[in-house]
C-alpha cells in the first residue's frame, strides 16, 4: 500500500478501477492512451490529475483543484516534497490493477 501524508492527514494512493475510470471520464479517452499519451509527458497537470484519480475511491468529493490546493499546501510546509509525490505515484501505479494486470499477461505468453 502506497501513503503520503497530504493536507495534514495521511492518504493512500491507489490506481482502482474507480479511479481509472475517472481518469478516462476527465480526459475523455481510452485508458490505454491516457497512460502511453499523457504519462510520457510528465506535466504538472497530469501530475495532480494522477494524484486525484488516486484520491479519487477515498474521497469523490475531492475536486482536481482541491487537490491541486492540497499539493501546494503540502509542499509548502515541507509535509511532502515534489519527489516523494512523484515516487508514492510511480508506486501506486506500479501496484495497479492495470499493471498488475498487463504483467500477467505478459507472463502467459
């Protein structure tokens, strides 16, 4: 399990099929293209929208901007440093369903 300590309270990161979904509902495409397209471009943008779709089981009433204020915040007052953010989501990604998935696949060709 992935946590990073956000807002003053610790949360935890997951790529679930929830927060997949979300993704492919906020960028309106495929989530295969999401991960290929918007991933390898590594903006600040897809950061925070990464980190919400993580959020995004725990808490639907999370908005991108909150979010977005909640990273600010947390840098800020040095609870969260830019790298342990990039870290603790290549971790959540690295344990997702998605990856999980596609590996076992992989496996069995």
């Amino acid at each position: 399990m992935t946590t990073i300590k956000l807002g003053g309270k610790e949360r935890e990161l997951k790529f679930s099929f929830a927060s997949l979904r979300a993704l492919e509902n906020y960028y309106k495409k495929p989530i295969g293209k999401i991960f290929t397209e918007n991933i390898a471009n590594e903006s600040l943008e897809t950061l925070v929208v990464m980190l919400w779709a993580c959020l995004y089981k725990s808490d639907k009433k999370l908005t991108v901007e909150k979010v977005e204020e909640l990273i600010d915040e947390s840098l800020e007052t040095e609870e969260l440093t830019f790298e342990d953010l990039k870290n603790a989501l290549q971790e959540a990604f690295n344990n997702s369903v998605l990856t999980k998935t596609k590996k076992e696949a992989d496996e069995k060709n």
